[in-house]
C-alpha cells in the first residue's frame, strides 16, 4: 500500500524512541523511580536511628522568658508546650510587622509619587538605604539603640506616670477584665468584645454603603467619619451600659523591672521595627510600580469631576492598584514570616531559638529541624491563603 505525499506516517512505522507518548512515560517512571529510592532511603534511615517525637512530652526544663497573654513556668511543662508558646511568639511579631510594614509601606509608596519634592525625595532615600542593606543588619542595630541609647530602669522617662521608657523596654497600660458597676464575671468581658465585633462589622456596611452612594451621585457622603463615628459612639454606649466590664491596667516600675500592664521588650520592638522597615521599603516600591501602572487618564478624570487629593487615592488610585499590588505584597508578607527566624540575634524567643534550645537538651535535631519546616511552612499557607481569598474578592468585583 502506498502512502500519499504529505501525510503522516503510520504510529507502527515511528521508532518508538520518537514517539511522544512513549518519552511522556519514560521521564515519568525515571521520576517516580527516583523519587521511590530517596523515600526509601529517608526511611531506612530514620529507622536506623529510631526517629520520633515521643521526646517531647518530657519536662522541658527551662524558660522562655518574653511571653503574653500565656503563663507557662517551663520547669513542669512538656518541651512540645514550650514550642507552641514559641510559635506563639513568633506569630505575634510577624502579626505586628505585617500590619505596620503595610501601613508604612502604602505611605511611602504614595510619597514617592508625591509632587513635593522634598517628600519624594525623603521617601526615595528611605527606600534605598532599607531595601539595600541586610535585614540581620537593621535588627541588630535596633536592638543596639534600645540596650544603649535608653536610660537604665533607674532612670526610666516616665510619662504621666502610665508610660514608662528604659532599656527594659516600653511598659504601657493595658486592659485588663474588670467586674465593673455590677460585679459582673470577668469572662462578661468577652461579651464586649464580640459587641464590639459587632459594632465594627455593622460600620463596615455603613461604610461600603456610603461609599457605593458616593460613587453613584458624585456628593461626598463622608464615609469613613460616619463608619467611625457609629462605631465610637456604640463602643462608648455598650461600655457604659454594661458597667466597664474592662479597665486599663497601668504599668508599675519595681526595683529593676516591670509589674502589671504591657511591655514591649527590647528583643520583640527590634525584631519588628527591623522587619517593619526592610518588609516596608519593598511594599512601598511595589505600592509605587502599582500606582504607575495605571493608565494617566484614571487620575486626570478624578481630577475633572473634582475629587480631593485623598478621594482621588483611595476611591480611583488604590483600588484599581489592587489588582497589580496583592500578589508582590503576599510574597513580602511570606519573606516576613521566614525572616522572623532573625530573631535568635537579638536573643528574642520565637520557635527557632526555642527548637534549638529543646535540640540541645534532648539531641534529636533532624526532628527538630523537620518540626521548624512544617511550622513555617502551615504559617506561610494559612497567609496565603488568606491573601488569595483577598485577591479572589478583588478580582472578582474587577475593583
């Protein structure tokens, strides 16, 4: 049989070697292959050396000692509660260097843009000197300002006697459950805050409600005053009514430390102002490439139907920015739960120093090391998660 000019020829008359399919299977099965040894390998092993977390139910037998909220001694508890107050700690600064490295990464990015020079200018110098040199750099000098440059607790800078100053670290008040006028419980103030909540998602409606009135008339609603003012005005009412069911505890200085209220020690404020600057000199620059990224025409009809300077950038500039913003800024929010790691320079207690110090008292480092991966790695996925779902919304109502 012949074959005409120009089509293909039969798949028995192919070599095998060139046919796709069988290629498709060969680099598949190398792979498993591949993959199948090194599990096997790992496995073999960690059997050899008797791999397991059973040590970690022991006593852990030390302290960690910049704890909140949590009241964990360390002399009868396991190692395994110790790590999670150290997860704890680290969650908190990355929680805390998130929420200011975007605030201060969103108003340099602005200022960068701004038609002051000098304002331009200053934010452009602070994005160079924080986005070029190491971050285990800023933290150290950080934690050196505050160890040198405060003054010893004996001569702590007392503000209004509710706000102290030392190389202790700054002690602020703080609120404390209360029983109020009618002697409730102090779980009753639980109920406060859920109204609270409340009271906050409520605002929020008010808000989006006013804002979407304002776009569709062009007649300033005032939005934000009136969301805010709803919500001050039943934060104050809700408190009075069920009798202060919290009370501001304010700090007291002893001998050489702190009693009662909130401190922010040395270890935790470096770590965070450290994170805060470098996360926020990349946010700015990404804030910035976002704002620019959007067409001219955009700001020019805001500037035609009369819109303020601050009702330009947050009703036309930044929401359309969003969409080119989100995805940079979720990688810096990953980069800033990784690089909390940083916290064993300034001798602060997240999990790795916390791990390291339960791997040199019970040996057992390949665990440990695995148990650090598998904690980064959940935190990174639960912030991903949530910025996905954020961009998700975004992109969804095409803002």
């Amino acid at each position: 049989m012949t074959m005409s000019a120009g089509a293909p020829p039969e798949a028995a008359s192919v070599p095998l070697i060139h046919r796709r399919s069988f290629r498709d299977f060969a680099t598949q099965s190398v792979y498993v292959a591949i993959t199948a040894v090194a599990f096997l390998y790992v496995f073999y092993s960690l059997n050899l050396r008797e791999f397991g977390f059973g040590f970690l139910d022991d006593p852990a037998a030390f302290k960690v000692g910049n704890q909140w909220i949590t009241d964990v001694d360390g002399v009868t508890n396991s190692r395994i509660t110790m790590y999670m107050v150290g997860v704890w700690s680290s969650l908190r600064a990355v929680i805390v260097a998130i929420a200011l490295s975007t605030v201060l990464g969103v108003v340099v990015g602005v200022a960068r843009l701004s038609n002051n020079w000098l304002v331009s200018w200053l934010a452009m110098l602070f994005v160079e000197i924080f986005r070029n040199t190491p971050l285990l750099v800023q933290v150290v000098l950080v934690y050196s300002v505050f160890l040198v440059g405060m003054p010893l607790i004996q001569n702590v800078i007392s503000i209004g006697d509710i706000f102290f100053v030392s190389n202790r670290g700054i002690a602020m008040p703080w609120p404390v459950p209360n029983g109020g006028l009618w002697g409730l419980p102090d779980w009753f103030a639980g109920v406060w805050v859920l109204v609270l909540l409340v009271l906050a998602v409520v605002a929020m409606r008010v808000r989006a409600r006013r804002q979407e009135q304002e776009r569709e008339t062009g007649i300033p609603m005032n939005a934000n005053r009136r969301a805010l003012t709803l919500f001050a005005i039943g934060a104050v009412a809700s408190y009075l009514v069920m009798g202060g069911p919290v009370w501001m505890d304010a700090p007291i200085v002893t001998g050489t430390h702190y009693e009662e209220g909130m401190v922010i020690i040395p270890e935790f404020a470096a770590l965070v102002t450290g994170l805060t600057l470098y996360t926020g000199s990349f946010i700015a620059e990404i804030v910035r490439a976002g704002i620019q990224a959007l067409p001219r025409g955009q700001t020019e009809a805001a500037n035609a139907v009369g819109l303020s300077n601050y009702q330009r950038l947050t009703l036309v500039i930044l929401p359309q920015a969003l969409r080119q913003i989100i995805p940079s800024v979720t990688n810096q929010y990953l980069n800033v739960n990784k690089n909390s790691s940083l916290a064993y320079a300034v001798l602060y207690d997240d999990l790795f120093r916390v791990a390291g110090i339960i791997q040199n008292k019970a040996g057992h480092a390949l665990e440990m090391f695995f148990l650090i991966i598998v904690t980064y790695m959940i935190i990174s996925f639960v912030i991903s998660v949530i910025m996905n779902f954020f961009n998700a919304r975004v992109t969804v109502h095409e803002v």
